[in-house]
C-alpha cells in the first residue's frame, strides 16, 4: 500500500524530535504551522531537508513562500507539484 505524499509529511512532522514540542499528533491539515509557531525557520529548513530527500526533489529559495508551507494541505500540494515536474509529467 502506497503512503500518501500527505500521510508521509505528517508522520514526519508528529514523529521527528525535531517538532515533538511544537506539533502535537492528530494536528489539522490546515493548521497554519508558521503563523502558529508549530514550525520556526529552523524547522522549515528541517523539514525541506526531509522533503527533498523522501521525495527526490529540488526546492528553490523562491519557493519558500507561504504559499508553499502554510499549512500541510498547501505543503502537500507544492509537493505533489514538485514530484509531477522532477518526473515529467
């Protein structure tokens, strides 16, 4: 059974020690985890670490935007993005 690209960044965020103090488990797909302090600068480089890595992509500085990361609805989507562009499709 394939993980969804959603389900994957959750387990990673409620999981990594990282965020244990910041993000509780079960949080809501639209939480804004910047403006909530869920997630700091140092966590947004973590965390861009993690999906780079998991998912074989590149993202650019001007692609940090809040666009982008507000929520783990918006992450999922740019990420879904970034995967359809890094295999052509």
């Amino acid at each position: 059974m394939t993980t969804s690209i959603k389900n994957t960044i959750r387990n990673f965020l409620e999981e990594d020690p990282f965020y244990q103090e910041s993000i509780t488990k079960g949080f809501s797909d639209d939480l804004p985890l910047v403006d909530t302090g869920a997630i700091d600068s140092i966590g947004i480089f973590n965390l861009i670490v993690f999906l780079e890595t998991q998912f074989h992509i590149t993202i650019a500085i001007e692609e940090l935007s809040d666009s982008n990361f507000l929520t783990l609805n918006h992450i999922e989507k740019f990420i879904q993005e970034k995967v359809r562009q890094a295999n052509g499709t």
